[in-house]
C-alpha cells in the first residue's frame, strides 16, 4: 500500500540527524517524553529558523516517529 498524502522522506532533510541527537540525549538524561520531543523540535527550529512553529514541529516529530517507531502486523492477521 501506498501512502499518497505523505510528503518527502522527512529523514532526507539535512536537519534529521540533530534531531535525533537531541531527542536520543534527552531520553539519555531519563527526561520525559515531552522534553526528549521538545528537544528534537529545537533542534529543527535551529535548522530551520524560516519555518512556522507548527510546521517545524510537524517535520520534527515526523523524523523521531520515522527513525523510532515501527509498527509489526501479528503474523495470524
């Protein structure tokens, strides 16, 4: 199946690995998951300084869910 209401690859944006830095050393620290995501979106925000507030946090929290989140489909479904 193809999604046809994505948007490029947010893990090709060069903004990408700082966001992962950042979110990977807040979850580090044992902070919660809201400064771990926070800190992800400043680091976007520095790279992307031009961008809204909601866009820039819509595009950081696509790269943490991208590089972080897989979903697994039971094999008996």
């Amino acid at each position: 199946m193809v999604w046809q209401d994505r948007g490029p690859d947010p893990m090709t944006d060069p903004a990408a690995p700082a966001v992962l830095e950042a979110f990977d050393a807040a979850q580090a620290a044992h902070l919660p998951p809201v400064t771990c995501y926070r800190a992800g979106i400043e680091a976007w925000r520095r790279a992307h300084p031009d961008q809204g507030p909601k866009y820039a946090i819509r595009k950081a929290v696509d790269v943490i869910l991208t590089a972080k989140v897989h979903l697994r489909i039971p094999d008996d479904a």
